[in-house]
C-alpha cells in the first residue's frame, strides 16, 4: 500500500488582516468603518471625514462591481471571463490595467506573469489544493504565458493562455478606491484588500508586517510611511501539506511549482495600488537582488523577510523600520 497523504490548508482569505497588521492613531473626527466580503478575502474599511458613511457605502458597491462585472474569473459574464473564452474588445479600464501588467512582466523577464491561469487552476488553492501531475503541469506551462497574448489597440486575443487577476486584482481595487476617496470629503482612511492596504490622508501611518511563523495578531517589524498603498506576498498565506511538504501559492512561471528560493514574504511601498500588489509578487519570484532593482526601477520601497529570519529593506525605508521580535534580524 503506497504512503498516506495527508492534506491540511490555510487561507488567507479566512482571516481579516491575515497579511499584515495596521495600527494608526486615533483620528480627529468621527471614524466611520464597515467590513465585508469580496474579491475572495476579507475587506475592511475606516474612514474620516464628512462623507465618510457614504465613502464606505459606495467602496463596497464599488469593489463588488469591479470583482464580479471584470476581475473575477468565476463569474463566466464578467469582462475578463468573456475575453479568456473568446477575446474581443477591452473596456478602456481593462485595457489600461493589462497594458500595466505587460509592463510589470516585461520589465520583471516575466517574473510576474498574469496569464499562467491554467497552471494555478490545477493546484486548487482555495478550493482542491493538492499537488499536480507533472505531465499537467508541463501541458498547462506550453500554453500559458503573457507572451501568448496579442494586443492590437482595445483588441486583444488570449489564444489559449488564462489571463488571472490574482496577483494584481486587489492593487487595482486600492486604486479605484482612492481615485473615489479622491472625489468626497474624506480626511483620512484605511482600506485592507487581503493583503494590500490602502493609507489615505496626510499624516503618517504605521504599519505592522505580520510574523511568517506566527498568527494574524502576530508581527515582526513596523514600518512609518505616509499615504501610500502597501501589499505583501506572503508563502504562509495559502499553502497545503502534502505527504510531508508544503506547497505555497505563488508559482515560479518558468516551472509551474511554487517558488523556492528561500523567501517568505515580500513587502512593497508605492504609490499605486496595482505596482505595490504585482511588484511583491514578481520580485518574491525574482528573490532579494534581482527584486530589489525591479522595486528601485518603479520608485517603490520593499522589505524582504527570508527562511533564516533575516529582514532586508530598501535604503530609503530601512530607517523607518523597527524590528519587534528579537528573533528577526537585519541581514549583514
């Protein structure tokens, strides 16, 4: 009898704050909040200001429209569904994110690679998880890729490669969001999107990057920023166990199997919502010098944390961290 395989899973889509923790002082006016579920993760909303109840009413409108209407590959009428099936005419909002996902995978040698949905559908996350063929996996990669898309104007065709928002959809959705806080009268907010964090507001905010090893109430470092838009790629945020080895959700494009370079978390600073999600993606796959060029190319300031326990920053944050676990360290 071959050995047991024993499967058990952990989803980040499960807890609120599961990537990282925002701690934020007090504001000086009412705070107005509201939490729901969208996008497959846990969103919560605190705003400020004279607008701020109807700021978080129109945020959850808009973030269920733009997951179920063009993001979301499980709803067969949305925008990127009908243009993985058939191709066709992207909406200028569409066309305007892809062409940014084609830089980001251009400049990243393919990195990050937003077309590899036939190659993550076969892992299950959040759904089967459990460990491929290889075969499969080998069928699927020949497929798959950014460089299968062709793209005339607002034509595009997939031909046969699955476009997937996943590494990107939650960036874009902190986009939307503050060019809508942009509109009201709004002093201050926190939106968390899963793992990407909107600050909106002119004051500094600080945040807690979440301990790999321990809880979602458990962190290893805060960092000071101003108004930025803050996302973190984490190897403890889906994973499964399969006869005695874990497997984590973000794939290494070139092999299908989920990277393995040492890594457990990235995290980016930006000022746009879609590079701070697409960036801690590509250059956890790209590991700590190839991805701190990618994140230096873009203006963006990244914190590594690896296996070892050691955290790398980019020069122009590493002064605003502050390591509160003693048994994380900065790497020499």
């Amino acid at each position: 009898m071959g050995k047991k395989k024993t499967i058990s899973i952990v989803s980040v889509a499960a807890v609120i704050f599961c990537v990282m923790l925002i701690f934020y002082s007090a504001f000086l006016a009412k705070e107005t909040g509201v939490e729901f579920f969208a996008m497959d993760t846990y969103i919560k909303v605190s705003a400020v200001g004279t607008d701020s109840a109807a700021a978080c009413e129109k945020i959850q409108t808009l973030v269920n429209s733009l997951d179920t209407e063009m993001l979301s590959r499980q709803n067969e009428n949305s925008e990127i569904s009908v243009l993985n099936s058939n191709g066709g005419i992207m909406s200028e909002k569409m066309q305007e994110y892809i062409l940014a996902m084609l830089g980001i995978y251009e400049k990243s040698n393919g990195a990050f690679d937003f077309a590899l949905g036939s190659v993550s559908d076969l892992w299950g996350f959040g759904n089967n998880p459990h460990l491929p063929a290889n075969s499969k996996i080998k069928s699927a990669l020949e497929k798959s890729g950014a460089d299968k898309l062709s793209i005339s104007g607002n034509k595009i065709s997939t031909n046969g490669a699955v476009i997937d928002f996943g590494a990107s959809g939650k960036g874009i959705a902190l986009d939307e969001i503050k060019e809508l806080l942009g509109s009201m009268k709004i002093k201050n907010a926190v939106v968390s999107v899963g793992g990407s964090v909107l600050l909106y507001g002119k004051k500094n905010f600080t945040v807690g990057i979440r301990n790999p090893k321990g809880g979602s109430g458990s962190y290893i470092m805060t960092v000071s920023t101003p108004a930025a838009c803050v996302s973190t790629s984490g190897s403890y945020e889906q994973y499964f166990e399969e006869n005695g080895k874990n497997y984590h959700h973000i794939l290494n494009p070139e092999t299908g199997y989920p990277v393995d370079n040492g890594l457990v978390s990235v995290t980016v600073i930006s000022d746009n919502g879609l590079a701070s999600d697409a960036l801690s993606t590509a250059c956890f796959v790209l590991g700590i010098e190839d991805g701190m060029k990618l994140a230096e190319e873009y203006g963006c300031e990244i914190v590594f944390v690896d296996s070892r326990k050691k955290v790398t920053a980019s020069d122009g944050i590493k002064d605003s961290l502050k390591i509160t676990d003693s048994n994380y360290s900065f790497a020499e």
